[in-house]
C-alpha cells in the first residue's frame, strides 16, 4: 500500500502526510519554497515536480526508503471536525471548482435528489438555506462513510485519523502532528527542527486558501449548523478523531484544541 498522500521536500529535509481541508495548501508551499526559495506558481496540489509526491511514480521509491529508515521529520496537520466539515461543505458541495465546474461531476445532482440538499448557485449570490442543507450533507456523509453507499467516503469528509493511520500502519511515525488552530506554534516547531536550504519566516508567508472565494460564505456561527441529532452523526463519524487529536466535542463553539495530543496513544491506536 505505500504511502498515499505522502509529501516529501526534494532535499529530503521533512516529510508530510497531507489531511485534506487542513492548512496542506500552505504547508506544501511551505515546504515547496524551503527547498527552493519561491512559492509554486498554482495551487501546490497540481504540481508535477520539485516536491516528491507519492502520487508521482518517480517519488515512490524515494518517500518509501526514506519513511521505513525514519530519515527525515516527520509531521501530519489536523483540525477540528466540526469546521472541517463545515468547510468541506462549503468548499466542495457548494462551490464551483478551480475548472468552473461542480466537484466531482454529478455528485451534487444526486445530493440534491437524493437527500434534498439545496447549494445555492453564483447567479443568486448562493441563497438557500444553509444550516437545512448541511445537516442533510451529513446524512449523507455519515451514510458514505458507514456504508460506502451512494458512493465511497471522499477524502474531505473522512476522519482524519484514517488519513493520518495508513502512514503509520505501512510502516512511518510522526515526530509531530500539530493544529490547524495553531498553525504558526505548529509549523515553527517543525522547522525548527529541521534544516532547509533556504530559511523560511512564517510570519511572511501568505495563507493559500485555495478554496476561497468560489463558494458562499457561511452565515452563521460554527455551533448553530449542529443540533443534536447533527452532533450525534458528528460523534459516530469522528469520535476518534476527537478522542486522539484532543478537540471538544460537547462544545461545536470551541474550535481550539482542550489537551495535548500523545504521540504514543496515536501510534497505538492507529497502527493496527
């Protein structure tokens, strides 16, 4: 099996296992500009060199050698399941993709006869009804994810600790999994612990958000998406996520961590 959505600096100086909708944006140009000096022209997800990808057949061999030897730091980014769904929605049911059109095709025809969801559209400034339509999305999340029916799970909805489990259960270990909450804390750590060949001031480096602006914005607080029949599909998605990245599941308000994540605990739950 590998390493699927595993990163890899060309100087081999730290590897990434990419979670979707948690900050990879700008931790793969992060990572592309510490080895070369300058950001990716693009969305760094379409790069096609400069920055080993397991998804590229010539960086296969070079992320496997280097993760079984636990050469390099390594390190994952999670965020709270609450807006990660939230952001989920919104960028890839309700938004209108990078190439002008709706994500994966005729996903969003069969949500809106199937489960009733509505997505508002850029010619009416996406009105509809958002809270209704998000926690009828979550009917349908929760039903890809327990019965892979009317699809398999997408890997923006999944629970992140299935993303972060295959690079331990293939053999890796993570030296730090930090927060998108506290992202700039986080990636410090990261590169103070490593050598790049060119220095990086996170304080300079702009957000990629590469979602942004090609859907409605959301127009109520976090907490107001989730009621209780919404935070209980919410817990029998992502408990363990809650559970192992330490985020508060009785209170979709507190979007910030409420302990430290055990690095043991991780490799041990997630390993099997």
């Amino acid at each position: 099996m590998g390493f699927p959505g595993t990163w890899m600096t060309e100087s081999e100086s730290v590897v990434y296992r990419v979670v979707p909708k948690c900050a990879c944006s700008t931790i793969g140009q992060i990572m592309y500009y510490s080895d070369h000096g300058e950001f990716f022209d693009g969305d760094i997800h379409d790069s096609k060199d400069r920055l080993h990808k397991w998804a590229q057949d010539g960086s296969q061999k070079l992320i496997e050698d280097n993760v079984l030897a636990h050469k390099s730091y390594a390190f994952t980014c999670v965020r709270n399941p609450y807006t990660r769904v939230l952001s989920s929605f919104f960028d890839k049911i309700c938004g209108i993709q990078r190439n002008g059109r709706r994500y994966r095709g005729n996903l969003v025809p069969l949500l809106i006869q199937k489960y009733g969801i509505e997505v508002g559209d850029p010619d009416n400034g996406f009105e509809f009804d958002q809270v209704q339509s998000f926690r009828r999305f979550l009917l349908f999340a929760r039903d890809t994810i327990r019965w892979r029916r009317p699809m398999d799970p997408d890997i923006h909805w999944s629970a992140m600790s299935g993303h972060v489990s295959t690079f331990i259960a293939n053999g890796g270990r993570y030296d730090n999994i930090i927060w998108t909450e506290k992202f700039n804390e986080g990636m410090q750590q990261v590169l103070d612990a490593v050598e790049t060949p060119h220095e990086v001031a996170l304080k300079d480096i702009p957000r990629f958000n590469e979602s942004e602006g090609h859907g409605p914005k959301r127009a109520h607080p976090v907490e107001d998406y989730f009621d209780d029949l919404s935070m209980h599909l919410i817990y029998e998605i992502f408990k363990q996520d809650f559970d192992l990245f330490k985020y508060d599941f009785e209170n979709p308000s507190n979007k910030m961590p409420i302990g430290e994540i055990d690095l043991d605990e991780v490799h041990a739950k997630l390993g099997d």
